[in-house]
C-alpha cells in the first residue's frame, strides 16, 4: 500500500475529492466499483508485482466480494500507522480477546470492559447497549459485519485516530489508557 500511497502522491491524488476522481477514471467500465484488472491498470506505473497488486487491491476489499466500492477506495487516504503503533494494537487487541480465539466478541467485551461501563453500573444502559455500540464503532457497515471485530476492523478504525498523534508515546498512551492498561 505504500507503494500505491506514494504514487497518488507523485500523481498529486491526495484529497478525498481527487481519489474520488482517481476511481472515477479507472471506473472504465463505470460499474461504480474497480474490479482487480481496473485497479491493476490505475496503478501499473508503480512497478508492484501482480501479488502485491492483489495484495493491496485485498486489504482494500473489506466485505472481500472482489470489487471495490468507492467508500473501500477512499481507505487508500489512510496512511499506515508505525511499526511501534501497530505493535501495541496488536498487544492491546490480544489482551481484550479473552477468549483467545483471534476476535473481539460480545462474550470478549463483557469480560474485558463493559460490565464496568459506567452507564451500566448506574443502569441507564444494559450490557448488551455498550457491547452494540463497542461493535458498532469498530465493525464496518455492510455484508462483513458479524458480531465481531477482527484486528484488521480495530487496526483500521484506529489509523485514523492515529493521525491525530504526534509521537508513538502520546498514542501508545492514549491507546492504554482507553483498554485500562
């Protein structure tokens, strides 16, 4: 992805307005969506292998039906997070999977935070409200949402968050003090 990054950025395609136009002209066929030959196409200049351009094209593809809609595309905005970012993700993400099984799920939520909700301790919320909004927050809309997020949804939601961060420090603490660590 940093590859495809860095040449939207030679390609000065790095608002959301220009990424639009971006999918709009490899839209060649103007299905609304850029299957993998129309992705491949748009970015042959940056010299990936098809692997790697399949790679990439994937990790666009959350609900993984093969094709991107424009809400996937525009994820290509999203720079990645540090190596040190990442690894604290992932060690927070495994200490709120209680359950050990690769996912945060209802049954991990409960467990790791939601019974001491504050809404739920004065009961203006049920466990169930702060275990919906939980998913809510982190699971994408549409034909992925199950119930459970993944790391990749929790790495995702918080690439974002990342951004507003100047050092690795001041994120890896925000990102402890929110799971209790």
């Amino acid at each position: 992805m940093d590859k495809i990054n860095d040449a939207l950025k030679d390609m000065d395609v790095t608002t959301k307005i220009r990424v639009y136009k971006k999918f709009k002209a490899l839209d060649t066929d103007a299905s609304g969506n850029l299957d993998l030959a129309e992705f491949t196409k748009g970015f042959e200049s940056v010299g990936l292998s098809d692997a790697e351009m399949k790679a990439a094209f994937d990790s666009l593809d959350k609900d993984k039906n093969r094709t991107l809609k424009k809400s996937e595309f525009m994820d290509i905005l999203l720079p990645s997070m540090s190596d040190a970012r990442k690894a604290k993700l992932k060690e927070v993400f495994q200490s709120a999977d209680k359950t050990g099984d690769g996912v945060i799920s209802t049954a991990d939520l409960s467990k790791a935070f939601a019974a001491n909700d504050p809404g739920v301790k004065a009961g203006s919320k049920t466990l169930e409200d702060v275990q919906n909004e939980f998913l809510n927050t982190f699971e994408p809309e549409g034909a992925g949402k199950d119930g459970k997020v993944t790391f990749e949804e929790f790495e995702k939601y918080y690439t974002p968050v990342s951004q507003r961060f100047a050092s690795d420090d001041e994120f890896i603490n925000m990102v402890k003090a929110s799971w209790g660590l």
